[in-house]
C-alpha cells in the first residue's frame, strides 16, 4: 500500500523551483510541466527562444552592412519573437508526427511545452549580446565584422560572452532532449533520432528538388 501511495504521488513545484532547479533536475522540472499541462510562462518563453534562434541565426550576420546594430537587434527581436512560436509549433507537430514511428506517445501541444521551459537556459544566454554589443557594436551583425582588434581584456570579455553563450545552448538542447524522452516515453537515443528525423524529412524533399534541377 506504501509503494501505490509514493508511485501515485505527484511532484509539486512552484514558480520559482521551476526556474531553479531545472538547471539540476531538469527531467523532474519537465515531468511535472508535462503532467500538469503547466502553460504560465509558455508563450512568453516561446516568444523569448524565438528572439534567441533568431540571434544566433548565421542568416542575420549580412545585416549590419546596411543597418545600425540597434535596428538589427529591433529587427531580429520583433521578427523572432513573433515569428518563433510558430517555428517552434511546426517543429514540435512534426516531432510528434515521426516521434509515432518510434511508437512516442506526446501530442504537438505536449511537446511545445516542454521544449519551451527546456529553452530557459538558451534565454538566459541572451543576456551575453550586451558585452558582445558594448564591446564591437554593429560589427557583430556584419559578415565579415572586425571582432578581433578591440584589445585582449574586451576580446577576453567578448568570446568569454559567446562561449557562455554556447554553453548555455547546449544546456537547452540536453534539456530538450530529456523533455522529449518524457513527454514520447522514449530512450534518449530515440529522442534524439525523434528531434533528427523532422529535419530529415523537410529536407529530403528539398534535396530531391535541387537534384532534378540540376539534372535538368
């Protein structure tokens, strides 16, 4: 009877636990999200990892070549954010439509969830633009930017700044990968494979296209 009662027992959490201790308990944090549908912070943490992919895009390193860095990060901010809850709902119907080949469980709406409070520490990174924009400014934002001739203490700060930046990227991405082994009930080899494949399957169409032009 003791057992029944423990194995029953859901996890409670508060705000600010949630904040907290994912950084150290992430698949616990990402449980209880996931069981309690918890959607408090969801679309401003959506709204937030839109901002961050939308910064850490290759795709925006040509605009500071014709625009100031404040229109840039304006630009980056207000088209990420809003464009990146829908990148993020795409993805996640997609990673529960080939999460099925792998007999996972999750829904879009499940998955979206998790991947979005998984996000937390990628936006926090987003705080590292400041000292990289203090230091070089515009030129961050341009292809072939000078970020090398600011001295030794500022580039030390600044690719200090990116690597921080990198770390915590990589922080999210372990941590979207446990969300999605909870939400699909699959191993994390599987869930890995479940976040590969949707890009397998956009991208082999597009693959097949360039071919037959090619071979035209």
């Amino acid at each position: 009877m003791e057992k029944t009662v423990e194995r029953n027992t859901k996890i409670q959490l508060t705000d600010k636990e949630i904040f907290t201790k994912i950084w150290t308990k992430p698949r616990q944090v990402l449980k209880f999200i996931n069981e309690n549908h918890y959607d408090k912070f969801l679309y401003v943490l959506l709204f937030f990892a839109g901002v961050s992919r939308s910064l850490n895009s290759v795709n925006h390193k040509q605009y500071g070549d014709d625009v100031s860095s404040l229109k840039v990060l304006t630009l980056l901010i207000i088209i990420g954010g809003l464009l990146g809850w829908i990148y993020y709902y795409i993805y996640s119907a997609l990673i529960s439509w080939t999460g099925e080949w792998l007999n996972g469980k999750g829904d879009t709406k499940s998955i979206l969830r998790v991947i979005a409070y998984a996000m937390i520490p990628a936006i926090i990174g987003l705080i590292m633009i400041i000292p990289q924009l203090a230091i070089y400014g515009n030129e961050i934002f341009k292809e072939n930017g000078d970020t090398i001739s600011a001295g030794l203490i500022s580039n030390i700060i600044f690719y200090s700044s990116q690597i921080i930046q990198g770390i915590l990227g990589i922080f999210s991405l372990v941590f979207i990968v446990t969300g999605i082994s909870e939400v699909q009930k699959l191993s994390i080899g599987n869930s890995i494979l479940n976040l590969l494949l949707p890009l397998f399957v956009l991208g082999l169409p597009v693959l097949i296209i360039v071919l037959i032009i090619e071979l035209i």
